[in-house]
C-alpha cells in the first residue's frame, strides 16, 4: 500500500502532467516532465517516482500508465482513480476523490503544484512500421534502458535526421 506522502506525491505528479499536456505536449514528454519536477522537488531520484506511479501501482509497464493518463484527458478518470484506491490505504481515498472532483490545477488560486515550464515545442507525428525483429530489439532497448518506446524512437530518429541534414548539406 501507498503511503500518503506517496500519494501526495503522486498527485502533484498528475497535476503538473496535465498542465503541461494542456500546452500541447504528448503524454510520455508531459509525464517524464511532472516526474521529474516532483523529484527535484523531493530531493529523490526519477525512479523513486516512476517507481511509485508504475510499478507500486501494480501496472505491467509504462505503456500502461500511458492509456490511464490519455484517458484521464480525454474525460475518463474511473481506470486511474480506481488503479490509486487499489492501491491505498482507504484513508487516502478522500484525497483522491478530492483531487479528481475539484482539480487543484484547474483553479486560478491554487499554486500548490507551482507554475509548468515548458519548452515551447511544436511536434508533428508520423506513422510508420517496422519489421517484427526490429521492433522486438526496440522493446527490448526500451526494457534494458527504462526509456519508453516512443522516447528512444525520438530519439533516434531526431538525431538520424539531423546527421542525414549534415551529410546532404
């Protein structure tokens, strides 16, 4: 079970995630922001806090995480709320509910989560597929290094980009 300075944490993680999701950015950029912010904040590692929104919730992975937050979003919060009393202590289920009902984040005079900084990015997304081997190496990079899929990938390919842009030119 989480404790509530566990929890605390966790929801200061929710709320500076959704403030930077509501400027723009995808949801494993605004997730790794708001960890990071709240370690910092702590004076504990990343994993310290990752650790405790995934694994201390019993998620699989950080793909699973991910589907709770966008669904959060998108105006569903029941799989993250029900995913946070599973895993606490009943007391700490008033916390939570508060924290749903009436977002801290949202309000003008709540400056409690403190303000977002973000780098003002704009992104375009593209598809694309892989042949299966590849894409089992790529999970398995994702594994060994704890970076997610999405983040190596853009990564790569940034960086693949720009070295193509310095050979061209």
């Amino acid at each position: 079970m989480l404790n509530s300075n566990t929890i605390h944490q966790l929801l200061e993680v929710l709320a500076i995630f959704y403030k930077s999701h509501s400027r723009g950015n995808p949801v494993n950029r605004s997730y790794h922001e708001a960890v990071r912010r709240v370690a910092q904040k702590y004076g504990v590692t990343y994993q310290t806090i990752g650790d405790g929104c995934r694994r201390r919730l019993k998620l699989l992975d950080v793909g699973q995480l991910y589907t709770f937050l966008q669904r959060w979003i998108e105006g569903d919060p029941h799989g993250l709320i029900t995913v946070l009393k599973n895993n606490t202590d009943s007391h700490n289920h008033e916390e939570i509910d508060r924290f749903f009902k009436d977002p801290p984040f949202l309000s003008n005079h709540s400056e409690e989560y403190g303000p977002v900084q973000i780098n003002a990015i704009r992104a375009e997304t593209f598809s694309f597929q892989l042949p299966e081997k590849d894409a089992r190496i790529l999970r398995a990079i994702s594994e060994i290094s704890g970076t997610p899929v999405p983040e190596i990938l853009t990564q790569i390919v940034t960086k693949s980009i720009r070295d193509k842009m310095k050979e061209l030119a």
